[in-house]
C-alpha cells in the first residue's frame, strides 16, 4: 500500500460527568497511567501514522502536559484547544491537521483498547472507499419504539452493527462534511453522519468487542480485566 499521509484526531475535551470524578475522565487513571495515555501509546506506535492532534479543553491543557505529554515519550502528539462540543472538537482538529494529511482517523480519547491491527485495517479500507467506520455485530435485540414507549418493530439483528472508533476518512472529504453541517446548523450523533449526508458510502470495518468506550466507572473494571485478559495471552 502506498504510504499516504496520515493523522489521526483525538477529541478529548469532554468532561465526562457520568464517571463522578474530579477530574475529566481521559487523566483517570487504568491499570496504573491515565487512560488517554493508553490511547495514545496505539497511536504512537503505529507506523502508519505520521501524527497525532489531540484536541483538549483548553482550560486542562496544563494537566494534560503534565500527567501524559511530560510523563510519556512522545513525538507525534500535537495539542489543539476543543470546542463546546465534540464535533467542534474535531473541526478544530481537521483544520489543525498536516496540510499534506491525506487520510485522517477520528478516536475516541475514551477508547484506549483499540488495535494497531484494526487502525491498519482502516487505512487500507478507506484508502478504496474513501469513509470506513470501525463496528461489531450488535449482540443484543433491539426494538425501534414509538414516543408514547411501545415497540412498534424488531429490526433484523444481523444487519445491526454497534458504532466504534476510528472512524476513517479521506481528508477532504471529512473536512467537507464537517463544513457544510457547520453551514446548515447540522450536528451529528458522530462524523459519519456527517458523510452519510452527503451521499457518501460509509464502509464497515469489523472490529473488536474489547475496544470499550469509558464513559461510567463499571467500565474501568471492564477495562483493567480485559488489559489482564490480554497480558495472559500474549
């Protein structure tokens, strides 16, 4: 595969109150370092990517340099002040990036179980489809409701997948996106909405049940038992 310029945008300015901390979540700490420290470790260690623009609230930027940029060597993180939302986060992000940034993975700063092997496999499949998005198979039934709470069908399981990240995109074509929704007042549940609007294909790249989302403290008892999990089996 080519070699292509590559970054990858990590939108950690939340405050993520449903963990009940005082700190933002992304500098609790799992299994001994902050959990945005994992994530970047993936990130800086894949040689697919060339560089690394976190995006922080910029009022935590001094607790970010110190607990995960002074504390870790590395050399590809850029730090760019957040938004009051997540996608003006990643806006932010996308205008920050390399100007030769051909391809750009958006990842959750929460999701610090991600696989180099799933990064790489969401290079090479934007790279042919121009938008991917890293998901599972759902595991539960789910049941589309009506507003007064009755259900009113069971969609078909097998054509459900659960929603992850990276999610994956050519640069011009995210930037795009994000752009016109900026345009028409649109904000999306994540980007690929964004490129969904514009007709655009989004292609599923099957991931991996481990890659969590942090959002509550049961799931850094999740977190700290599949790291152990995984240690065993290497």
């Amino acid at each position: 595969m080519e070699k292509l310029q590559t970054s990858v945008i990590i939108p950690a300015a939340g405050l993520g109150r449903r963990m009940n901390a005082s700190v933002s979540k992304q500098y609790l700490r799992l299994n001994g370092k902050p959990i945005l420290a994992h994530t970047l470790d993936v990130f800086e260690k894949c040689p697919l990517i060339n560089e690394i623009v976190l995006v922080i609230n910029p009022e935590e930027r001094d607790l970010c340099q110190d607990q995960v940029i002074a504390a870790y060597p590395y050399t590809k993180v850029k730090l760019v002040a957040g938004g009051n939302t997540r996608q003006e986060s990643v806006y932010a992000g996308l205008e920050a990036v390399d100007p030769q940034t051909r391809i750009v993975l958006i990842h959750d700063g929460a999701r610090p179980l991600i696989r180099e092997s799933v990064i790489r496999k969401s290079i090479a499949e934007t790279v042919t489809h121009q938008a991917t998005v890293v998901g599972v198979p759902a595991k539960n039934t789910i049941k589309i409701i009506n507003e007064e709470g009755f259900v009113e069908h069971t969609p078909d399981r097998n054509l459900l997948v659960e929603i992850q990240t990276p999610q994956t995109f050519a640069y011009d074509l995210i930037r795009a996106a994000h752009q016109q929704a900026r345009e028409a007042g649109v904000v999306g549940t994540d980007d690929a909405f964004l490129v969904e609007r514009l007709k655009i294909p989004v292609k599923i790249v099957v991931g991996d049940y481990s890659n969590i989302k942090i959002t509550t403290p049961e799931d850094l008892i999740i977190a700290e038992a599949i790291i152990r999990q995984l240690a065993k089996n290497d």
